[in-house]
C-alpha cells in the first residue's frame, strides 16, 4: 500500500497562529505522535503524514491538504478513523471537511450491500418516485398496538415501516415478541394488498446479544433492519453489513456533536463518506425546517455524498426524518431526487386514522415527481 | 424498573426562547418524540421523560433537570445513550452536565472488572505513589523495534507500556506478531527485574477479528489492553470488561466533539462516568499544558469522576498523556491523587537512551507524593 489518503481540513486559527505549522503538526499527530527528529528519518519518510498545502479561506480559517501514508491505515476501518480524526478530534478550531478515497481503501470494504435501489427492489416501490417510511412509535407502547400501528402503514401503503430508534428491549414491548408480531402483521397486510411493505426493527443493542436479534430477524423473516452506527460503532455496521442478510437503516443518534461547528466533521462526510463506507444503505437525517437546526443545504450536501461515485460501492439512499409535517410533504418531494425516502411519524399520527393518512401520503409520493425525474 | 433516571441538562438559548418550554421538548424527544396529546395520556405517564426544574444560570443558559422512566432505558447502554443524548445530540445549545445514577441500573453494570486498584496490582506498583507508563511508538517502526523500547521501558521498571492508538494491524508491524514480540520481550524484562511491568496492546480493530486478537493476547500472557471506546463502541467496551479477561485502557479518540463546548456531554461525563460505566480500568485523557485544549481544572473533574462513588463500580485510574514533558513530571505529581498513571511518550524517546530515562522518571514516581498522601 503506497498510496495516499488525502484528506482536507479546515482550521480555525486565532490571531498569529501560523496554519503552516498547524497543519504539520496536525500530519504529525494523525501519524508519528512524536516530535521531528526523535525517531530514524526512514521511519518518519514512510509513516507520517505530509502537508501538501494550505490556503487562506479569510476570517483566520485555512483548508490544509494533508496526504497520510495508506499504509498507516492497516485497511482497518478503526484505524483510518483513528488517522482521519482520532487525536486532532480532540483539538479546538480543527474540522474534516473531505476526504479522497484511494480506490486501493475502497476496494477493501462492501459498503451498502443494497443500497438505495436494493431497498427500492426490496419495498416494491417503482423507479423515479420517492419512497414514503413511517416509523412504530411512541416508546411506552404494547406490542399489540405496535403490531396495529405497523399493519396500518402497509395496509395504505406505505414502502416502509421501522422502528423508532427508541424501541429496544423495553419490558412494554420486548424485543423478540415485538419484531415477531410487527413482521407478522406486515407480512399479513402485504398479503392482502400485494405489497411488499418493508419492516426494519431497531436492531442497535448489546453486542453480545447482535447474534440472537439476528436470528430473531431472520425467524421473522425481516429485510431490513435500523442500526445507530455511533452506538453500535461504525466498524460493527460494516460487520453487519457483510454478514447480516438485512438492510441497514443508519440512525444519527448520538452523533450530533462531531459533525458541523468548527470542530468536527463535515456532516455529508460523517454521515454521507463514512456511513456509507460502513455499509448503510439508508442514512436517517432530518431534514430542514423540522425539530432540527439543520438547513436545506445540510441536507442536499449529504444527498449527494450518498450518490457520488465512491469506487464500486452502491449508492445509499437518503431518508430524510427528524419532524416532516404530512402536509408539506408535497413541498419536499421536488427538491431532492429520486432516492429519497420520507420518514413521517409524529405528524402521521396526529392524523388519527393511521391507514388513511399514509394512503393519502402514499398518493402523494406516487403523484408528485421528485428533482430530476423525467 | 419504576425508578427514576435523573439528567441535568444546560441550554444555551437565544434571547426570547423559553427555557421550560425547550425543556419539555427535551423531555418528549428523548423519549415519546411525538406531539403532545397524539398518544393516549396512559403510555405517556409510563414513557415520557418529565421536567423537575430549569434554572438560570445567567447569560442565556438555564439547567434543567430532566427525569426520565428507568424503563425507558431497557437495562442496555445503547439505550441509556438514546435516552440520555440520542436525538438532543442534534440539536444546538443542549450539554449534558451529569447524571444520576439509579442503583438498579449501576446493579446492571459491571464496570471495570480491576479497576485502579487492580491495574496497581497486576503491575506490581506498590500503594500509595503514582504509575508510570511509556507507549510503544511511533507507527512506522517494526515489531523488533517495538519490541526493543518495550523492553527497555520494563528494564528501567515503567509500570505499564502500552501500545500508541495508532498501532493496529499495519504491514509495518502485523499485530500478532508484535503482541507476541512485545509481551515477551516484556516478560523476559520482568524476569531480569523481578518486575511485573504490564504491556497493553492496542486491541482497538475490526469486531470480527476482536475474538482472534484476544487468543493472541491470550496466547502472549498480557494481562491488559488498549481500547478506543468511541471507535468500537461503549457497549463493545462493556462487553469486553465482561469477558475478555484484561484490564481495559480506554482511549478518546474520534471523541473530541463530543465532550465541552455549549453542544455535547460535560467531558468528565462522557469520559468519567460513561467510560467507567462501560468498563474502562483506566481512562486515557490529555494533561493540562500538553498538546491538547484542556485544563487542569478538566483534568480534576475528569479524576474525581473516576473515583467517585457510583453503586459497586470500582474506582478506575486516571492516565494523563498528550505531551507530558517528562522534566515537568515531578512538578505534575503532587497535584492528582495516587492513582493517577502518567504516560510518557516522546518527551521520553527525545532523550535518547529509553531504559535511563525510564529508570530515572521510575524513580520520580516513587520519590514524590501524590496529593493526599499520606
């Protein structure tokens, strides 16, 4: 592995900082760790990082090109996240903004084992329309009511139902007896209407419990399932991603402070790059005049993370979440494309009549052509 | 599991926002994160989180204490997460300043199987004086090399030698082969001394290898390791210091965001009372005055965290590293308690002959005392 893994960061410097030196000693810390000249110059000439260039952006902030060693990354997921932002995270004033995947790196993971036209084929929902997703909530609920929640949303329609990422193991629902009867009046109400609406249970919980949801997954003849790659850890992600035989729904949850501000991520490079080089087939992200203080141009900047060529990985889809009101949804739709998945929960519900309301939502992701459809 | 899990919260608002209205939908998204009155009012008394109290702290921040059912959790620490900072992580000017931990759930939870006073004594250090430890780096060099500085870091009776983060799997030093080197090299050290210097490998890897790297760890006879929590998983972290048989030093990388600043956890919080939770023996965290933003005062709180008392759990040790110039080590001494481990790295290898400079910093440790001492 002779290649380089550049990756660009933006700093933001008090008055008389000097970038320059920053960005060498951020090379240095992603890398060696050690201070210049300690150790023999063949070992710093192979492992550390190199500083190909720094530009002034104004108002004391920089965009440093740094170049690390391919090799520093072993090809370990862990570890390239340790290269990219494992001590620097701990810096103020340091944000990664991209990163250029040598397609040595790329060719070493899967990435979404379906992608966004994998969950398509798998929900049933034709091409060039958006899909539609609500998600089984409130957490305090039976499994029973569950259960009915989730029939609703087949029977109008809807291309997929998950499970709010708050539904775990709790003693109102427990896991196994709800994923069972979920699935079950899914695949019931899929029978009656010819569809083929997807269930994808939270699936995030203890790692050494992973093996038996699974097996409780593939008992009830689940497709798809939601996992928080911030608690799971991206690296089991990428796990589940080459063995578990689902689809995976990526939920942000506890993610919000690395990405965006001056310090962090970028969020389309958290969410988007490396959600992706994970294995999500799906990112969670709310969308722009929600709950969330996220804009528009958040949300189209991760879209297009999502469906960038990245070496031979699918594309992922983007499900757009996070308190999209049922009645604007008619609005949303022409602004992103096609593989864009509407998750509506809370604002569905405030409707009443769980099944009317996705039939008449179901209409809409059918009627209404996103961005770009022809 | 009726009982209560207690949260305090910090808002930052801007002028005109309502603190208690921003705490009930704190409340309502961390855990029914549905509009008010959609569900029936039974599921809510059981499932949403309450507002005990918001309070001005003066320049537009406000602490709220937020009381969510126990049962919300499920007894699993990716759900406590959810519960605690799953979706408010997205959100702008929300911190969590601490939390209460309900007995049942500490009862749940393990936490460090050794703990401070365990690492002591697996590393033979006697009560009462500060640790000493030396990391194996930088990357680049080769498993003889590593294994030659681990050596002379036992020869001049470190007390632990752990691996730098950034040790994984890579061509220039394959992880077996290095754990096998060092811990032996290690080992034949402490036949020489009569010492018990401990050698951490970097476990931190890929969740589909960790079982064959703990055989190898196994196989080597080392008795701890290093672990990233957040590039892992805290739960991951759990499930090792269940069952993975050595002590557990975590490490923050990718974490920086996460901890501090008006958007995250309290780092004491993330670092003290989640790591130990999850099961860290020790807590790896950057000196005041180093290479890192941090403050003594960051530094104490982190300490009394560790070492507060938290149902059963066991004390974890504080390991300060990040650019400890060994020359100031003496001063740095009195000002942390005794189980504090201080790591030493390239300050160290800058001085050339390792085993002298280890030999002479070994004495340090013993020589002065820790505060409190008696």
């Amino acid at each position: 592995m002779n290649a380089l893994l550049r990756a660009r960061y933006r700093l933001t410097l008090a008055p008389g900082e000097d970038a320059g030196l920053r960005a060498r000693q951020l090379a240095r810390e992603q890398t060696v760790e050690i201070p210049e000249g300690v150790v023999a110059p063949e070992v710093e000439a192979r492992a550390l990082g190199r500083v190909e260039g720094v530009e002034p952006l104004g108002g004391g902030r920089f965009l440093a090109t740094v170049a690390f060693p391919l090799a520093a990354t072993g090809g370990e997921l862990t570890q390239l996240l340790n290269v990219l932002w494992g001590n620097v995270s701990l810096w103020s004033g340091v944000r990664l903004e991209s990163v250029a995947w040598p397609p040595e790196l790329l060719a070493r993971f899967g990435g979404p084992a379906r992608g966004a036209a994998g969950l398509r084929a798998l929900s049933g929902a034709e091409p060039g329309r958006a899909l539609l997703a609500t998600a089984l909530k409130p957490l305090g609920l039976s499994v029973r009511e569950l259960a009915r929640r989730a029939a609703e949303g087949a029977l109008g329609g809807v291309d997929l139902v998950k499970d709010d990422h708050g539904l775990a193991d709790q003693e109102w629902a427990p896991f196994r007896e709800r994923v069972l009867a979920c699935q079950e009046h899914v695949a019931r109400a899929n029978r009656a209407t010819g569809g083929a609406t997807l269930y994808a249970p939270n699936l995030t919980g203890p790692v050494d419990r992973l093996a038996e949801r699974l097996e409780t997954l593939a008992e009830a003849g689940c497709r798809a399932a939601l996992v928080a790659p911030m608690l799971l850890g991206l690296d089991a992600v990428r796990g589940l991603a080459e063995s578990a035989g689902v689809a995976l729904l990526a939920h942000p949850s506890f993610a919000g402070p690395l990405a965006g501000g001056d310090r962090g991520l970028a969020p389309e490079l958290l969410f988007g790059d490396l959600f992706r080089l994970a294995g999500a087939d799906a990112v969670i992200f709310p969308n722009a005049a929600g709950r969330f203080p996220y804009t528009l141009e958040d949300c189209l900047a991760l879209e297009a993370r999502l469906a960038a060529p990245m070496g031979a990985l699918r594309p992922a889809a983007l499900m757009l979440g996070g308190g999209i009101d049922a009645a604007k949804l008619e609005s949303w739709i022409p602004r992103y494309g096609p593989d864009t998945i509407y998750l509506i929960g809370g604002s569905l519900y405030a409707r009443g009549a769980v099944r009317e309301a996705v039939r008449e939502l179901a209409g809409v992701v059918r009627r209404v052509a996103p961005r770009g459809a022809a």
